[in-house]
C-alpha cells in the first residue's frame, strides 16, 4: 500500500506543479487539462484550461492535484520536507517563502537544526525540517 496526498488548488494546479518540479527536484508524470477529455462539450465555460488532475514525484512521495474553483487553502495538514543540511533547509524556505504566508519562521529548535511552517503562493503548506544529527547512545 502506498499514501499519496491530493491537493486542491484555486486554479493554480500547472504553476504550482511547474514551480515544485523546477525547484524542489520534481518530476511531472502526468498533468491533464478539462479540454483534454475525450469529450469536452459538458467542461464548464472558462474552466478549459483548469486541470482536472495532476500527478508530480518529489522524492519518493507522489502529490496529486487540480484545479477546484472553490478550494480553500491548506489549514490543518502540512506537506513536510525533510532535508539534510541548514543550507538546503534555508534554500527551500527562501523559495517558498516569497509572497506567501510564515506561520513559523527558520529557526534552530530544541528538536532540529532548521525548522519553519509556511504556505506558498499557491496555497500549500509547508513544514521544512533538518533534524539534529543523531547520536548513537
């Protein structure tokens, strides 16, 4: 069994998606758009270009997404990036960071070596985590 998360997006699915691919090494295997259904004519009008579903690989974890005129931003779970060094940590929090949300800025903790809660511009949350190098009792 695997988990894979899904994430509603308010009609920023592809920028999202283009965006983790380029900066946080994803991979887009497939992205699908309404006027790409065999049978567009019901695609209600102005959502041609919306995605109806997305799927990227960040790592070994797979993230789905589309477009949902509604959707509301993440409120209560967050997509958490684990990374090996304070300088990558910094990176991602740089880059995610810009024009969206800081509920929690870098900082060391008692528990890791970098750590911050966030939302992105397109509405994701994010936790970002270098933990402290474990020491073997």
């Amino acid at each position: 069994m695997k988990l894979d998360i899904y994430v509603n997006y308010r009609g920023v699915c592809e920028q999202a998606f283009r965006f983790y691919e380029k900066h946080l090494g994803g991979r887009i295997t497939s992205i699908m758009a309404f006027k790409q259904l065999p049978d567009p004519t019901n695609v209600p009008k102005g959502r041609e270009n919306d995605i109806l579903h997305a799927t990227i690989e960040i790592g070994d974890t797979v993230l789905r997404g589309a477009d949902i005129p509604n959707a509301e931003p993440m409120r209560s779970v967050y997509l958490t990036l684990r990374v090996n060094s304070a300088e990558e940590a910094e990176r991602l929090y740089t880059l995610l960071s810009e024009e969206g949300e800081i509920f929690m800025p870098m900082e060391e903790t008692f528990f890791a070596l970098r750590f911050a809660q966030l939302r992105d511009r397109f509405g994701t949350s994010w936790m970002l985590l270098c933990e402290h190098e474990s020491i073997e009792a």
